[in-house]
C-alpha cells in the first residue's frame, strides 16, 4: 500500500531492493491483487489503517499538538528545539517545514490504506455485517485523514467562494504504482468537503453501536457533527443555519447511541494507562490505543513532564501561561488540573507517557449541540442552558439560570476542550483573533509541503508560501 507520491514509491522500492537475498517483500509493498485476495487480507489491511491512524503525524498527537501551538502565545509558551513546531508557533511556517510534510505524508499513506480496504471489500463475505462493518470503519478512516487535511492545509470553510477555494487532491482509488495520472491538483474545499460527507454518512449507517476501540456509530456521528459545525460557522446564512441543524442533530445521536457516557469527575478522564490500565474512559467516543509496546502518543511528548507520579513523562516543550489559568472561575476543577515542575504550570492532560491518545470525547457532543441549538432557537435533544450546566456541574461551578450570549457555550467549549486539539480550528469558524492574528490570516493555513510540489507541479501552493 504506497502513498501517492513519488518519494513514497522510491522509498518503498528502496526498502525492498536493497538486499537481495531476502526474496520477502514486506506487506506494504506487495501487489494489491495479491495481498488482498481474501477476507483476511482486507481486514489485515484495515488493522494497517488504524496504523496509520495512530501515526505520529496523525491522529497520533500531531493533528491536536499543530492544532493547540499555531499562534496561541495566549496559552501557550512553547520552549521545544524542534524547528518545524517551533516556526508553526511563531507563524513562521515554510514550505520545508518537516510537520506539515509528515502530517500531509502520513494522512495520505492512511488514506491509501483505507483505499485498499475499500477496493476489496467484496473479498469480505462471512456475513453481511462484517462485510459492512470493514467497509464503514474504512470510509470513517478515509472521511477523517481528509477532514483533517483540508482543515489544515486549505481556507476555511466561507472563508470566500468554496466551490473556487482550493482544498486538497482528492484520492478514491488504491494507489499501486506511481504514473502521470498520480499527479493530482487540488480538489476545491466544497469538492473534498461533499466526499467527507458522503463517506461518514455512509459509514454511520453501515457501522455497529458497539465496535470495541474502533470506529463505530457513535465516532461516525460526532465526526460528523465536527464537520457540520464548522460548516455552520455562526449560522448568518441559509445554508450555515441548515448546517448548524446537522451538527446538532448529528451531536444528539452521538448522545443517544449510548455508547459513552460522561464521567462524574473531569479528573478521571486522564491517566488512561498509570490509573486505568489502558483503558478508555466511558466518554472517549474515539482515541488512539498506547501501549508499551505498540502505539505513540505525541502530544504526551510535546505536553508532557516527568513528576513525581510515576509513569509521567513528556519533553516539557509546552508550559501553560498564567494568563489562562486565570480565565477559570473560582472552584473549577478544570483550572486547578495543572501541576507546576521548575516554576512553570504544564496541564495534566497530557502527563501519561503511555496514555491513549483522545480524539473525540462526549462532553464535546454536549457543547455542540448546546451552540446549535442556542444559535438556531431550538432545543433538540435538551434546551441549551440544560447542556451547558452539564458540563459547569461537572467542572464543579454553580449551574446559571439563562444564557444570554453563545459566548457563554463557546468560553465553557474553550475552557473544557483547552489543550486537546480544537484551538485552531474553533477559532476560525468563529471568526475569532488567534493570539492577535485574524482567523483568515494565510499564515494559519500549512503549506503544501514543497516536497510534494517537487514532485507533483499540479499542486497550487497555499498564498504566502
């Protein structure tokens, strides 16, 4: 399974010529009509996608450590020496900087993986269900490595003309061998955008209630919320508003499949491996499984700290400015959830060197839906104040009466999500200033990395790159 750039394949053909004596190929470079000629092989190459998924440079912690670092000098101080993350904080991005090349590598070589299932999902033919179950969790894959991507590496959704705005190359089809027609341009963002949708809705239906720690109905739906609240922006427009309903429809059922439940105390949340053994507690909808031997987490390496708990660790690359711990109330939880080593404060989020990796939690869902349905006048589901006193009572502050602004849901969002990936990007679908940037400013946006454009002179790089 190779990625669709030609420095991939070189690597690849590399790997597998560079002693001849050994006449195995390795599983990634065997042919397609070889490697997936069985049920077996399609959903070991499925197990290979969550690889993927777990990747440094994905959902391994490097989508939510780009997310929280770019320009939040508000929150953050980061001291670390790697230059790519160094120069994305600072907004001095380049076109050769090393994250944005990995995260775009990655995604893809996750995306072709996923393409693989997908073009050999007939070879599944024990049941029907599993046959349906190997299919959703590979579009759920496909739907989130793009989102992701197109989040970080084109405009905004309405930041100007969607259907004109580059977004990034759209890929359906299992990349075997690299050729001319491999050499894609960009998809604009309303075409990358519609294929999201397409596969998460079908994968929502196909997906079981229940699935262990992979993809199921539930991660569909709050995926599916995520994409719909970003297209929903502040709902000025028809269309925002109908996507604002889609969100919080999709955030109810995530709520309603039952399948997480929130945690009484915000604390229990963390430590997954030093308190829970490795396992997830009832709210994560979806997260990446860490062990000691398999599985990394690179938000614990950015955020991390060694303390005096055993099995913390970390480089303490991110210290967390006293000027947000003041934006808490007096009694929350949430801000006394800090530990100070050599007089600077780091979030405990982050502290467990083998802690899973959370993608999706259900207090999300919650605030969601409560923005939503503030923003449109309904109450689906709950009415919002309801919501939004859920997840104040649980961070151990007095519930309110009303809510007279949706600032009230996006500080409680802010504070409740801070430091787990969702910085940057609620920033720019609420239009707001990022450290004194404005949410469309071209240096929030990656450059399509020039490695890439070395290789494929169809890819339009990004303005200011």
């Amino acid at each position: 399974m190779k990625n669709i750039t030609l420095g991939l394949l070189i690597v690849s053909l590399m790997a597998t010529s560079c002693d001849d004596r050994l006449d195995v190929k390795p599983h990634q470079s065997i042919d397609q009509t070889t490697a997936l000629s069985t049920e077996k092989d399609v959903v070991v190459t499925l197990i290979g996608a969550y690889d993927g998924l777990q990747e440094e440079g994905t959902y391994g912690g490097d989508f939510m450590t780009i997310s929280e670092l770019m320009g939040n000098t508000d929150d953050i101080l980061f001291t670390g020496t790697f230059d790519g993350l160094s120069d994305i904080f600072k907004l001095q991005t380049v076109a050769t900087n090393e994250n944005a090349l990995r995260t775009w590598r990655y995604a893809y070589a996750t995306i072709n993986r996923a393409n693989n299932v997908l073009s050999a999902v007939d070879k599944v033919t024990s049941s029907e269900e599993e046959r349906a179950r190997v299919e959703g969790e590979a579009r759920f894959i496909r739907a989130s490595m793009y989102f992701e991507l197109v989040r970080f590496y084109a405009k905004t959704w309405d930041d100007g003309d969607n259907a004109a705005n580059a977004g990034v190359p759209l890929v359906l089809e299992p990349t075997t061998e690299v050729t001319s027609e491999d050499y894609r341009a960009r998809n604009s963002v309303a075409e990358v955008y519609e294929q999201i949708m397409t596969d998460l809705t079908i994968a929502e239906d196909l997906l079981p209630k229940s699935n262990g720690i992979f993809a199921n109905k539930t991660a569909a739906a709050a995926v599916i919320s995520r994409v719909k609240l970003t297209q929903g922006v502040n709902g000025a427009t028809a269309d925002q508003k109908t996507a604002l309903g889609e969100a919080r429809d999709a955030a109810n059922r995530a709520i309603d499949y039952g399948t997480s439940e929130l945690e009484e105390d915000f604390e229990s949340l963390w430590y997954t491996y030093i308190d829970n053994g490795g396992e997830n507690p009832s709210e994560y909808i979806f997260s990446m499984k860490v062990t000691p031997q398999d599985g990394y987490n690179a938000i614990n390496q950015y955020f991390g700290v060694a303390t005096d708990i055993e099995g913390t660790n970390g480089r303490a690359d991110c210290k967390i400015t006293n000027s947000h711990l003041t934006k808490y109330e007096d009694g929350d939880v949430r801000g006394e959830f800090f530990v100070v080593v050599g007089g600077r404060n780091y979030t405990q989020k982050h502290l467990d060197n083998y802690g899973n990796v959370l993608v999706v939690r259900l207090a999300e869902m919650y605030l969601t839906r409560a923005e939503a349905n503030f923003r449109l006048g309904t109450d689906v589901g709950a009415d919002p104040v309801d919501d939004l006193n859920v997840i104040r009572e649980r961070a151990g502050l007095d519930p309110v009466g009303s809510i007279s602004n949706v600032s009230a849901i996006l500080n409680e969002r802010y504070l409740e999500l801070a430091f787990e990936g969702s910085h940057l990007h609620d920033a720019k679908r609420t239009r707001g200033a990022v450290s004194g940037v404005a949410w469309n400013d071209e240096r929030l946006i990656l450059p399509i990395p020039q490695r890439e454009r070395d290789t494929n002179e169809n890819l339009v790089q990004n303005d200011g790159y």
